[in-house]
C-alpha cells in the first residue's frame, strides 16, 4: 500500500510540531525516519496512523483520503516505544487480540487464531512462550511480542516508533538483522523511527532525515551521506568539518586566500564549506589549500583524528590522517577536501 | 488488609533488599496484635465462655439471622452498585475536563468527613414518604426510608467514596499508549474498555468492594436513622448487638459480634485471595 503524506501540518496547542510535511511511501517500502529528539518523528508516524488528526494536510492510503477512515479502519500495525503490551494477557492473547476483536463475519474460529498466535511467534522467535505474561518476558522478548501482535492483523502498514530504543547494542544488531528480514518475508509498507542513524542507513531501503518539524532530505543511505542537501543534514548523518568561508570570483577563500576549490561564479558572499574529516587529500606545498598546526590529536580505531588551527583567527576544524602519518603535536599539516559542499551563509 | 503483600503460597517471600524486613515484619505483628487482635480475642474469648449450645441457639435465632441476611445482604447489594457507579465517577473525574471538576472531585469525599448521623437523618427527610424524593416515589409504589432500601441507599452513600479513591489512582495510571495499541489492533471503544481497560481495573475495583462491603456491614450511626428498624424487615446486625447489650445479655451480644466477625473474615479473606491470585498473573 503508498502512503502519501501530502502538506500535512499538525499543531499542539498553537505549537507546531510539524509544517508542511509531504511524503510519499511506495508500497512495500521500508523507510526510517531519523532526527533529534522533538523534531517531529512520533508526530508524523503518529499521523499516518491516525492516532493524531492533521491541523492541514491530509494523507493519502493509496488512492483514498485516510482521513475519513477511523484508526480501527486504517488496518496499520502500530509498534509502541514502550510496547504498550495488554499486561493481563497472555502472549498468545496478546497477539491474537486483533483478530479476535474483529466483527463476528471476519473472526477466525478460535483454533485459528491460537495458530496464527503460534505461528508468528515462531516468525518472533520466541516458540514456547505463548502462555507467559508480559511481565514475565525480558525487553527484547517484549518488543518482539509487541511487534508480533501488530502484524496479526496483515496491516497494510506497519509502523514502528523507536522499535530497539530500550535495548542494549547487542541485541539492537540482531533484531535489526532480523526486522530486515521480515520486512522482506512479508512484503509489508514499513516506516520505524530512529534516533540512530547506523540503524537508519544500515536498515532502511530510505532515510527520511527531519529536523525540527521539517523534512530536511528523504534518500537513499547513499544519498544522504554523500550529497546531503542541507547544513543540518551534512552535521547529523556522518561525522563532518564546517569552515567558514568566502566565495569571490568563483573561487573559496578563507582569510584572502583562495584554497583552491571552484565554485559557480553567482554565488559570491560568506559561506560555510563541508566536508568529510575522512575524506581530505594531504598536500606537501600549498598553493590553494588549507593549512594549520596541529592542536589535539587522538586515535579512533583504524585512524587518528586531528584538530588543526588555521588563519588569523585561530579557527579549527577536525580532519582525519592515516595512523602511520608522522604528525604530530604542532606539525604543520596542509590539505584539501576532496568531497565538499558550499551553503552560503544563513541570513 | 488490602495492601498486605498478595502472596498466596505458603511461604515467605524472599526477603527484598530493602532492609529492616525483620524489624518492620517484628512491627506490623505487634501493633496489629495489640490493635485488632486483642479486642477481636477477647470477643471470641466471651462468647465462647457461653458453651456450644447456648451460642448455637443464639445464632439460630431467627431475629439474629434475619439482622445478619439484612446487613450482609444489604452491604453486598450496596457494595456492587458502589464498583458500577463509582468506577464510573472515578472515570469522569480523570478522564474528562469540565468546569466543576475539582468541587465534583472533593465532594466523593464528604460521607468520609460528615458524621454518620448526620448523614443518616439528611438521607431520612430526603426519602421519608414526605420527603424530596420520597414523595416522588410514593405514588410510584417505591418505600425507600424504613425498609431494607433505605439502608441499601444510605450504605451507598457511606461506601461512594472508597471504591471512587481506589479506583481513580489506578485510571489516572492507565497508559494511553495501551488504549491506542488495542485501537491500532481494530478494537472499538467497548471493546478497549471491556477487554483491555476493565481487566486492568479489576483488582483495584475488587479492593473498593472489599472496602466499601466491609464499611457497610459495620455501619450503624446513618442506617437506624433510615431503616426504620422493624426487626425481621429492616434491622441491622449492629442494631440487633446494641439492643442485647441495652437488655444486659452481653452473651447474646459478643455471640451476634463473633458471627459477623467470622463471616466478615472469610468474605474479605476470600477477597483477598482473588487479588493474590490476579496479582501473581499480572505482574
Ligand atoms: N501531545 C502533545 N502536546 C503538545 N506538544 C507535543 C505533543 N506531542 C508532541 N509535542 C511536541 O511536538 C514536538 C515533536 O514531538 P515528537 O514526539 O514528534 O518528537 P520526536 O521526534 O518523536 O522526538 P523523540 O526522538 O524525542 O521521541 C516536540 O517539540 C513535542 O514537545
Ligand atoms: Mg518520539
């Protein structure tokens, strides 16, 4: 089933969590919604689940309004941070609650239902743990009941807020394996959130980034890391290097000196140059380049990490040497970056 | 006695490791036995000095059982509307805003507050046959004072409260996000209350009813200002102790007082293994 999230606004009191949100999900899909805390993430999963109505906007299922459809109506699987788990039932009865809620015509015959129950704990992994309660279970075991009970009901959609939050990074790598896994068994529409970008990139088919109520970039894993739209983007996902800049006479300058980047002629005024710290080409002389003594140096894993001083104004960016590299504290080291992007200035 | 530690096997519970389990147990027992246990023996202690046979006449009595069937029945009949409506108070005052609210919110409290006696008497002239709403109900063919519904009416009133505050805390509790979970799941609005929201509620709407039955049992200041007091039709268990002790036969009085002890034992008793057992599932 597409999901079309079409110019959706949505207001707490006057406070806007979202503006104008737009979104499409082709079917099938598995989609990440990654940002900070507060930038709208639960809203707008929230939204499409129908658990909040849009100020302005509206979202399409397929080729119909949902907005007229009631949330039981909406047929999504909803996955709840805290699994929201029925305490005084069984898993079993857990799973099985949707189907047996279900008007009398499309109820399954109770046999059926505890088979269904049976059958998706094995997809779960958990096979034998039908008859405990959720007090009974661990938080991984949990969640993997919570997201059993969601998919009883062959949601159209399934919809997942910050499904490993509460775990710890072990068991956050196996069921990610693991949700992938599913995800391409079942064919479901999937949009989960996620603080964490290695679980977006590393899962999703794409990553929506938002920030503070907007959608900031929707890509590929590949999109987004390499060519990011936006300052905000270029920070969150992946490590980055800001310098302030100059654009003038189609070149990058930084203190009257150009360091031997192009850019289009138009674009002249302050700016902000980005880069990866990883991705810079180490030079000898410098002609058109950046160059600075080293101020701090440590080693993260395979490579070490510099903080070189640069300018008449002491400025510092952080830039990545491979470990064997001979600088060392108060070295002169000159590079450029090899992969970057210009956004001029903020107003 | 409904916060005891709800645990139905024989066995005491690994002891937490919050310390002083020792000395606070060392405590409980005393102060209970100094409290409750004392009074209530020496109770057992009298009658029993009265002989089997004797006792045994007294309780078959068909005045003493007729004031017992009318106090526990009454008390169970008043009890059960008190969880109906009284949840449903507990509900409104948490789950809606409306102006009021807050005076709404103080007044379940007031038949906690006023003495019993007042309340007895305002509930009479409401009810008489000359009353407020007895008149209304007069032509209707409806006696409310001087009968068993009269009591059923003023126990209600005395036992509103606690099944209100033992409820409430437990609704202010409910997770939204369970409530949404069962709506995602295709759940109607009955369903989510009947079937996710009610189970949840259970234990602390039986802890009400315990509450609530035991006040109304031993209740006597509001209900023999109501009850018109006929014996065989409409006199309580409690009123039937006092008119004993009023003739001097203080057998006869600790025998009617042990009886209802023990009956009033094994319901709450009963009561609370429900809980136990309902707690030992849930979690
Ligand atoms: N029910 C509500 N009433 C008022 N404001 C709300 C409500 N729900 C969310 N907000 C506000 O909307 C903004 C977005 O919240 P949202 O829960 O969508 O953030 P999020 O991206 O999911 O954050 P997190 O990663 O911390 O869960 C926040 O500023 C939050 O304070
Ligand atoms: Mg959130």
């Amino acid at each position: 089933m597409d999901v079309r999230v079409a110019n959706v606004r949505k207001e707490f009191d006057r406070f806007p969590a979202l503006h104008d949100v737009s979104l499409d999900i082709r079917s099938g899909e598995l989609i990440a919604l990654l940002g900070p805390s507060g930038s709208g993430k639960t809203t707008l999963l929230r939204l499409i689940a129908g658990l909040e109505t849009p100020t302005r906007g509206a979202i399409y299922f397929g080729d119909e309004d949902a907005s007229h459809r009631t949330i039981q109506e909406r047929n999504v699987g909803f996955v709840f941070q805290h699994y929201a788990l029925f305490r005084h039932m069984t898993v079993a009865d857990n799973i099985g609650f949707g189907l047996k809620v279900r008007p009398g015509a499309t109820r399954p015959p109770k046999v059926e239902i505890r088979k269904r129950a049976r059958e998706l704990l094995d997809l779960v992994q958990l096979s034998g743990l039908e008859d405990r309660y959720p007090a009974q279970l661990s938080g991984g075991q949990r969640q993997r009941v919570a997201l059993a009970r969601a998919m009883a009901i062959e949601p159209k959609v399934l919809l997942l807020d910050e499904p490993f939050g509460a775990l710890d990074a072990q068991v956050r790598r196996e069921l990610r394996r693991w949700l992938r896994d599913i995800h391409d068994a079942t064919g479901h529409t999937t949009v989960f959130v996620t603080h964490d970008q290695e679980e977006a990139l590393e899962l999703a088919d794409r990553v929506v980034v938002m920030s503070q109520g907007r959608i900031e970039q929707v890509g590929t894993a590949d999109e987004v890391y390499d060519t990011p739209n936006s300052p905000f983007v270029y920070g969150f996902i992946g490590d980055s290097s800001s310098v302030p800049v100059k654009i003038e006479a189609g070149q990058v300058w930084i203190d009257e000196r150009p360091i031997g980047l192009s850019v289009p002629a138009a674009s002249n005024g302050d700016a902000t140059l980005y880069f990866r710290p990883h991705d810079v080409e180490l030079l000898d002389g410098c002609s058109g380049c950046i160059a600075g003594t080293v101020v701090a140096s440590r080693r993260v894993a395979g490579t070490r990490r510099v903080e070189l001083e640069f300018g008449g104004h002491q400025q510092r960016v952080e830039i990545e040497l491979p470990v064997e590299h001979p600088a060392a504290q108060k070295s002169r080291v000159a590079f450029r970056p090899r992969r970057w992007k210009i956004f001029p200035q903020e107003a | 006695m409904n916060t005891a530690p709800a645990d139905a096997g024989w066995r005491f519970r690994v002891p937490s490791v919050i310390p002083g389990f020792g000395l606070t147990l060392g405590f409980s027992l005393a102060y209970l036995t100094l409290i409750i246990l004392i009074p209530l023996s020496g109770l057992v202690w009298r009658s029993a000095a009265l002989g089997w046979t004797d006792f045994w006449a007294i309780a078959m009595d068909r005045r003493t059982v007729k004031a017992l069937e009318i106090s526990f029945g009454t008390a169970i009949i008043a009890a059960a509307v008190n969880v109906v409506f009284g949840t449903i108070v507990a509900w409104v005052l948490v789950r809606y805003r409306f102006p009021g609210r807050r005076i709404i919110d103080a007044m379940v409290d007031l038949p906690f507050a006023l003495p019993t006696a007042v309340a007895g008497i305002a509930l009479t002239s409401l009810y008489a046959p000359r009353g407020w709403i007895g008149s209304l109900l007069e032509p209707l063919g409806i006696k409310v004072a001087y009968s068993p519904l009269g009591i059923v009416v003023a126990l209600i009133f005395i036992g509103l409260p606690f099944v209100v505050r033992t409820v409430q805390p437990i609704i202010e509790e409910i997770d939204k996000e369970v409530e949404e979970a069962a709506a995602t799941l295709g759940a109607s609005r009955f369903q989510t209350i009947t079937r996710v929201l009610f189970p949840g509620l259970a234990p602390a709407i039986v802890t009400g009813f315990a509450l609530a039955f035991a006040r109304g049992v031993g209740e006597y200041g509001s209900v023999i200002f109501i009850a018109g007091n006929l014996p065989y039709v409409s006199e309580i268990a409690p009123l039937l102790i006092v008119i004993r002790l009023e003739e001097y036969d203080y057998a006869a009085a600790t025998a009617i007082a042990t009886i209802m002890l023990a009956l009033s034992f094994v319901m709450l008793l009963v009561i609370n293994l429900i809980q136990a057992w309902s707690r030992k599932r849930y979690g």
